[in-house]
C-alpha cells in the first residue's frame, strides 16, 4: 500500500434494518431486530473488522410518516428504534476503535443535554464520540415537542447557530489538565482551569460550567446533513464532517467545493471539513449479478410503504394505476414541489407509479450498481476528482448488505492504497485525520 497517500474516509449507517422500506421482507433480515442489541453489535463488528471510520445513526424523535396512503404505516419498519446515544453508550464496550456518530437535534433538546451526552459517550469510548447536528423537518416531531408546528427554516437555523455555539462552549470547561487529584493540598481540581460560560442569547441562557471534564478527543467531532443555503453556512462554520446527498460526480464536486469555500469563509482551512456522500453500494461478481441483486431488492419493496415516503410532495398517489405512467399533470398540481432529483426524473421519463415506488423505496440517496470492481473504481474516480473525502455507506438490508461491503469492496480500495488496512489512531479524529482543537481558554 502506498503510504502518504490521501485516504478515503468510510461511514457506515447503521440504522435500523436498513434503507430499503420493505427491508424487513429480506429473508437474510431478522424483522424484529430493530430494537436487538446482538444485531446492531453485529453490525458494528463487521464494520469494525474492515476499518470503517464510524458507525452513524440518522434520528428522528417522531414516528415522521402519516398513514397516507391509509394502510402505509403499518406496512414500515420504520416506527421503532433505540435511542441512538444510548445505543452507542453499550456499542462502546464492545468496539475499540470505530467512531461512534448520532444524531441530535438543534430544534428539540436543549444544548446542555446533547453537550453533557456526547461528552459521556466521549469519556465511555475512549475518543470516538461524533455528533449530527441536524435542526430536524417533520410537523411530527414538533407535535412531541410542545409545538404544533415545526420551526420555520430561518428560526431552526438561527436556533442551530447559537444551539452549537453553547454546546462548543460547554465542551470548553474545563482545561485538559483541569483535575490535579492533588491528595495533600485537597484539591481535586485547579479552579483556575474551569471556565463558567455564562452564555446569554437570543434562544438560550446557560450557565455551565458542564458536569464533564475535557473529553480524550477535545471535544466529540460535529457532523452536520443540511443541504440548505443555512445548513451549508452551519456546516462551513462548525462541521468537521458533512453528510451529502448528491447523485452525480458534477453534483458532488459542486456540493463540496461549496462547502470547503464555506469552511474558508469562517477563516478555516477547507481541509478542517471532510465531505462524505451518502450511497448505497450494491455490488456483485459480475455487473449482470448487481444488477439481478438489486432487481431483487426493489422487487422487496412494497408500493405503498414506498407512496409514504413521498406523500408530503405528491399527496396519495394510491389512487393511480401501478402500472400506468405517471399522470402528466402530476408536476402541477400545486401541492407538488418537483425538489428531488428522483421526482424530476420520475415525470422527464414517463415512469410508472411502480417504477416510482421501487426507486423510492431504494432509499434517496445515490445507489452506486456494478461488478465489484467497477464499484470500488467509481468510488476512486469521486475521491481523486474532489466529489468526496469518503462515503457515508447506507446498506439496502442489515447486516448482510453492510457485509458485503466489507467483503468485496473494502479489499478493493485496500488495494488501490485509498483506504487503510489498520486505524491510525485510537480517537475518531485522529482516524479522521482532524486536529485536536484547542480550547477557547488556551
Ligand atoms: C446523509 C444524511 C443524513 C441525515 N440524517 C438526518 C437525521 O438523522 N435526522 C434528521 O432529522 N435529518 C437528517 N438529515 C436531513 C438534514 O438534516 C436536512 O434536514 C436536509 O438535508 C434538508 O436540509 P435543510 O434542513 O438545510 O433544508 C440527513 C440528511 C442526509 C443527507
């Protein structure tokens, strides 16, 4: 392997039974394993076992669909799941070396809460804590929160700003060499190395000093996922990682190059951000098995799950034929914005509703289909020409679409010398390649 050469970073998203919505149909998919410890340990061992930089959790604090179609919600897997934090609290004890990211929202917790959380898992892992602050999107999680409806895009993001400006803060108080244990002199700290924050601002009053020394990585490392012109602004400023969701090489070099000039905007290095596309990697030995492989995977998937995850942009699309095209003037209805690339595709190709569904019920993100090696050179070919820092793996079906992975694609980037055999060092940010940050007080 050539050393010194620029090294792709690799995330695997692990959560639940994966992003295929009728991935608890997959015979290799143990349907109640949602909530399993045994399977989300599994999990994270295959991801561990081939170096993978971290395991992620996306989170919602809603069941985030209506039933719309009626009948849709049932047919989902996707209405339970573990707490994320607290699921990675027990995944630490039994993992070394892989990060371990979740995420929390800006718009429903308060800062010291996630503060104080990330910092414990922190502390319980040995550095390898990683936190996606998102600012959320669903009415359904306002409605838990004391709301009737969610935030307005400005407010989440204003609130997100100063959310994570607290948060870095309370990361701050204590200096790292803060608790002396000094047994003669009875002291069990320096008071002159914690630091009260004191912060006053539009959204939140908070005090500190936070219950929690300076964590093994200085302070847990921030990804963030909003695509927005205000998510792009909140990555450049804080992120040191980001979660993309481009579908082509042009997108994905634009997407980043915007966001390292964001980071360079807010007076940091663009290197300080790494730029992780999501997709899904289905594979086989020849180009004719993937493809057969994922035919199989959409023919997993059931309409009307697949309806739900588009219902707030096309209302109830169960009134139409499955296997008629799209009706044309279903772009102009009004209610309809034609944001995702996948819709614009859907009415340019005159695709059936059943096409739509399969594609839907893929999952949104990129879905990168091939021989193994033609998979591993794609992921090449964005990496050396500046879509992507790494990617942020999603598996159609757990764990045996992450498995795969691990076994067919990972050697292959071995290999080529992008990506490593063995971690370079025990934090995440380390493996990341991240700076250690320096305190506000140093
Ligand atoms: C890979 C990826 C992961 C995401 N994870 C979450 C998540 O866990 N929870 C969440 O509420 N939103 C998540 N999002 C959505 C974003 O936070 C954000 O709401 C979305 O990208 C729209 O951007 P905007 O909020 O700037 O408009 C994710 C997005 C991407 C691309």
């Amino acid at each position: 392997m050539a050393t010194g050469k620029r090294q792709m970073k690799l995330g695997a998203s692990i959560r639940g039974l994966g992003y295929n919505a009728s991935a608890w149909r997959h015979p290799d998919v143990d349907p109640g394993a949602s909530e399993s410890f045994a399977h989300f340990a599994e999990c994270a061992r295959i991801a561990e076992a081939a170096k993978f930089d971290t395991v992620f959790f996306a989170d919602g604090l809603a069941i985030r669909a209506a039933d719309e179609p009626k009948g849709s919600l049932c047919r989902s897997h996707e209405n339970v799941e573990l707490e994320p934090v607290t699921l990675l609290s027990a995944l630490s004890v039994v993992t070394k070396n892989i990060g371990l990211v979740a995420t929390a929202s800006t718009s429903y917790n308060e800062p010291y809460h996630v503060a104080r959380k990330y910092a414990s898992l922190d502390h319980l892992s040995g550095g390898r804590a990683g936190w996606n602050a998102v600012t959320s999107w669903s009415e359904q999680e306002a409605w838990n929160f004391n709301r009737d409806e969610h935030y307005g895009k400005d407010e989440r993001y204003d609130r997100a700003n100063e959310f994570i400006e607290v948060v870095l803060g309370l990361w701050d108080s204590w200096d790292a060499d803060a608790f002396i244990h000094d047994v003669e002199g009875g002291r069990f700290y320096d008071p002159e190395k914690m630091h009260v924050l004191d912060f006053k601002g539009r959204y939140f009053k908070v005090r500190g000093p936070l219950t929690s020394s300076r964590t093994p990585q200085g302070r847990p490392v921030i990804f963030q996922a909003g695509a927005s012109d205000k998510g792009l602004d909140l990555a450049g400023r804080f992120a040191d990682a980001v979660y993309m969701a481009p579908h082509t090489l042009d997108a994905a070099i634009k997407g980043r190059s915007v966001i390292r000039e964001r980071a360079a905007a807010f007076g940091r290095s663009m290197d300080d951000v790494k730029i992780l596309p999501g997709a899904q990697l289905v594979g086989g030995r020849t180009r004719g098995q993937a493809e057969d492989k994922l035919e199989y995977l959409k023919s997993l998937i059931d309409p009307l799950s697949a309806m739900a995850r588009i219902a707030a942009q096309f209302g109830d699309l169960s009134v139409y034929d499955l296997d008629s095209p799209l009706p044309d003037d279903l772009g102009d209805s009004g209610k309809i914005t034609v944001s995702s690339n996948m819709i614009r595709k859907a009415l340019e190709n005159r695709w059936t509703l059943r096409k739509l569904c399969q594609e839907v019920g893929m999952g949104q993100q990129l879905v990168i289909l091939g021989s193994y090696d033609e998979i591993a050179d794609t992921m090449q070919e964005w990496f050396d020409k500046g879509g992507a820092d790494g990617f942020n793996v999603m598996p159609s079906y757990l764990p045996g679409g992450l498995a795969d992975v691990a076994e067919h694609i990972v050697p292959r980037l071995q290999d080529r010398g992008v990506f490593r055999k063995e971690y370079e060092g025990s934090t995440l940010r380390e493996n990341l390649g991240l700076a250690r940050p320096a305190s506000r007080y140093a």
